[in-house]
C-alpha cells in the first residue's frame, strides 16, 4: 500500500474563523525516527483521536502519524453540528441489517452524541457546545417526512424528544426565516467549534500517553503483521493499525477509496452581529440544516457571528468568488443582514458513501478502518473511534454491527466516478427545487 505525501507537504490548518478563533494551537513534532507501538493510528481527526484515546485507557501503547496537523482534515473545518441519527437514515440501516440491529445502532447514535458532551466535560474542552437543533423545512412534502420521521422514532426507535414545529409560528422561536415554514426541533443536538474540540482531544489523548506526529504522512504500509508504516523520516511498527484518513488516503488502501466520495462543500462566517441581531436570526442559538438534498447549514458562534454553510462541488474546485456567492445563499435565508460583512470563507472535502451509511470495517484482521460518515460525522466519528478500541481489545460485537452494513464501490473508477455523480446529484438537486 503505498501514498505520495503531495497533499501534506507543510501544510498549516485551512485559513478559517476556526483557525483564526483557536489561538495559538500546540506543535506536535515530527516523526524522524523508528518506534514500536502496540497500534498505529493514521489520521489525528475526530476518528483517529476518539480511537488512540480509548485504546490508551485500555492500556495499549498508541503512535498517531499525522500527514498534516492535528484537525487540518474535515475535523478542523465542519459546520459543528453535532448531531444524533445517521446521514442515510435509519430506514437504510434497517432495510440492510433488520429491526433490531437498526435500534441498536439508533442507540449507538445517540451514545455518540453522550460521549462528545462527557469528553467535553472530562477534559474541560472550552469548545462552546450549545444544545438545540432544528431540521428546517421548504416545501409541505418535506414537512410531511420530518412527521413521519418523528412518528417512527417513537414508534421502533422509542424516541420522544423530537417536537414538530407546526408552520411559522411555531418555528419563530427557533428561527427566524420566512424562508421555512416548519421544522423538526431535537433537544439533545447542538453544535460546537469544531477545531477546538479536535485540539481538545488531541490534548487528552497526549495526556493518556498517545504518541502524536505531525506533517508526518504515511507514505507506505507494509501489511504484517506486525505492520510497518513509513513516513518521510521515520517508521512505525505495530501490532494494529487504526486508518482514519477519511478523503485523503487515496492509493494508501484503494479498497477503501473506491467506497468514498471527497465532495466539496464551504462555510462562510459573517463579521460579529453582536447578541441582539443574532438571536433575532436564531433566538435560542440552535443549530439548523435545511432538508434539501443539497443542503443549506448554520448557526451562531460563540462571539455572534452566523457560519452558513451549503453548496457543493465534485469537481474538488472552490466555487469561484466563494465569500460571495455563499452570501448571497445567505441572504435568500436572512435578508436582513443584507448590511453584513462576510470576513471568512473556507470549504473542506465531506467523505459520501454510495447509500450515505457509514463504511467500518477490516481489511485485514489486524487493519481497522472507519470511513464514510457522509456529512454527519462530528459525533458518529467519536463513537467509531471508541468501537474501534473496543475491537481492538476483543470486543467486537458492537464494531460489528457497522460492519455488516453492505457497501458499493462508486462506478466509473477513480476517473469516471465524478461525472457519474454529478449526473445523480444533477437529479437530487431538481428534485429539490420541485
Ligand atoms: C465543510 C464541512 C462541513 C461539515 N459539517 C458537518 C457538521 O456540521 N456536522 C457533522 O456531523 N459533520 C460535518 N462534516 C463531516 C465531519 O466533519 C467529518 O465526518 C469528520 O470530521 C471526519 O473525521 P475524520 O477524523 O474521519 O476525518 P478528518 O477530520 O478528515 O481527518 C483525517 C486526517 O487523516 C490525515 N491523513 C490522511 N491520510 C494520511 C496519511 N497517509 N498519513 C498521515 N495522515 C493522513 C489527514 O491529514 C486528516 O487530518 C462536515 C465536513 C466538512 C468538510
């Protein structure tokens, strides 16, 4: 299995209000030696640190290579949404694995959403997570989905948390957007910064023991076991490896890049508002997605500003002007800040699978992956790491779970999947616009 390192060479984290608002973030040093671990974690996003953390508790010695720096992938730039549920939804996961395994995995869901809150807790991670979510509708067919979802969490998943917000009147408390004319609150998601809380973890998993390296790219893997990567100037060998490289592990393990999709998608984020305008955008400061298909997302920050994000591109190409045409996507939602300046703007590469289920599994008994959480990976992330450690210490029967969730290649190959997808997405987005 080999990589080139020409995505990571020096790369810094994407300039970003995340960036600018993390303060100065901790050096981890480079790899310029050979070490053994008990397990090699490659990656240090969400999935790599939730993993290397969990296995350390459990006693094992852990290395993390890092081609880039800590929360520089998807991690670091998300719209921190952190939410329960998976992206394809539970009916695709029942359909494939039954009733009962999908309550499961619903639960699982919700553990992960428990484990961002308790780590945040443990570690004291000053990464401002706020509860509160609204699952926004445009057109009456999708209002009348987000009833019938609520109807079927009740009714297999015993799920009453959710309140259906009933037109604009009873959205106005939530968000305030003539755009929506109801919506789906959920109490128990919310949102954060994404890169503090990636750094957070990154400290506690140091803290543990974890062995960091960063601009440390994995250039080739020697299967074992025990296995042997190799970075610029240094190796690893363990007895485990952890692949959590999300878009960017390419011809690393071509298996697993056949499975996933690097899709394109970009925040922006508006000067401060100060409190006052905010909350008369989103008064209970909740977090909001739209229910397209091609999907519009925001919320507030800590110091007032609004972080919008949408679009998408598969070409791996920013949309051009980028500030600009995000805001004017902004302001078909909240007209009023017409007056406000757009003082960010950054894209980051989501990780889409075929059917959107989230892709874990071996590719060898000693090689674990967790892959493909399609635009929702801020919280599921956490818990592949800790099933990941879980398996790694023999008890696999939950990491098993997922990994009985069938998965397709995207056809065309790495040079036609593109336009293959943007045909399919071409319809999705007509779809929305009926
Ligand atoms: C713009 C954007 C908005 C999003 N919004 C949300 C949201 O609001 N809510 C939500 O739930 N999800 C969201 N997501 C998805 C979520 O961010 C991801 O699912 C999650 O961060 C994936 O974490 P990860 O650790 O698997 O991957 P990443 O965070 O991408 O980390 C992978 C790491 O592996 C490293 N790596 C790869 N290959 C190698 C190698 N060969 N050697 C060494 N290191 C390597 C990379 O440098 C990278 O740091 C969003 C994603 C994007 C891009």
């Amino acid at each position: 299995m080999h990589n080139t390192p020409r995505l990571f060479a020096h790369q810094e984290h994407t300039a970003s209000w995340y960036a600018t608002s993390s303060g100065p973030t901790p050096h981890y040093p480079t790899l310029q030696n050979s070490v053994q671990a008990d397990v090699c974690v490659i990656g240090a996003g969400y999935t790599g640190l939730s993993a290397a953390l969990e296995l350390a508790k459990r006693g094992f010695s852990v290395v993390i290579l890092e081609g880039a720096r800590v929360g520089w992938g998807a991690s670091g730039r998300n719209g921190g949404q952190v939410l329960n549920d998976v992206a394809c939804g539970m009916e695709t996961i029942a359909q494939q694995l039954g009733r009962e395994q999908a309550r499961r995995v619903w639960q699982m869901s919700l553990e992960a959403v428990e484990l961002v809150k308790e780590r945040v807790e443990a570690y004291h991670i000053d990464c401002h997570l706020q509860w509160g979510y609204v699952h926004a509708a445009l057109k009456m067919r999708q209002m009348d989905a987000l009833r019938q979802w609520q109807q079927q969490a009740a009714d297999h998943y015993d799920y009453h948390d959710f309140n259906i917000l009933e037109g604009r009147y009873e959205l106005d408390p939530y968000l305030r957007s003539s755009r929506y004319i109801g919506g789906l609150y959920d109490p128990n998601s919310g949102h954060l910064h994404p890169l503090r809380y990636a750094l957070g973890l990154a400290q506690a998993a140091s803290h543990s023991g974890v062995q960091i390296y960063e601009h440390s790219p994995v250039q080739a893997i020697k299967a074992g076991p025990p296995a042997v990567l190799n970075t610029p100037q240094g190796q690893v060998q363990a007895n485990y490896v952890v692949l959590a490289g999300n878009t960017y592990l390419g011809e690393l393990a071509p298996a697993l890049d056949r499975r996933i999709m690097p899709v394109g998608t970009y925040i922006i984020a508006t000067e401060p508002l100060g409190e006052s305008l905010a909350r008369s955008l989103l008064p209970q400061n909740s977090a909001v997605c739209d229910t397209n298909f091609v999907l519009d997302y925001f919320r507030l920050s800590h110091d007032w500003r609004l972080l919008f994000g949408g679009r998408v591109s598969y070409s791996g190409m920013s949309p051009l002007n980028l500030k600009q045409s995000m805001r004017q996507d902004m302001l078909k939602v909240f007209p009023k800040l017409a007056a406000s300046k757009v003082e960010f703007g950054w894209g980051g590469f989501v990780d889409i699978t075929m059917n959107r289920a989230p892709d874990f599994g071996r590719l060898l008994p000693h090689v674990f992956y967790a892959q493909g959480f399609s635009g929702h990976g801020v919280a599921l992330t956490g818990l592949a790491g800790l099933l990941m450690a879980e398996a790694i210490s023999g008890q696999a029967s939950r990491f098993d779970v997922f990994s009985r969730l069938k998965h397709r290649p995207f056809p065309g190959g790495p040079r036609f999947r593109t336009p293959a997808l943007v045909l399919a997405m071409l319809w999705y987005r007509l779809r929305d616009l009926l």
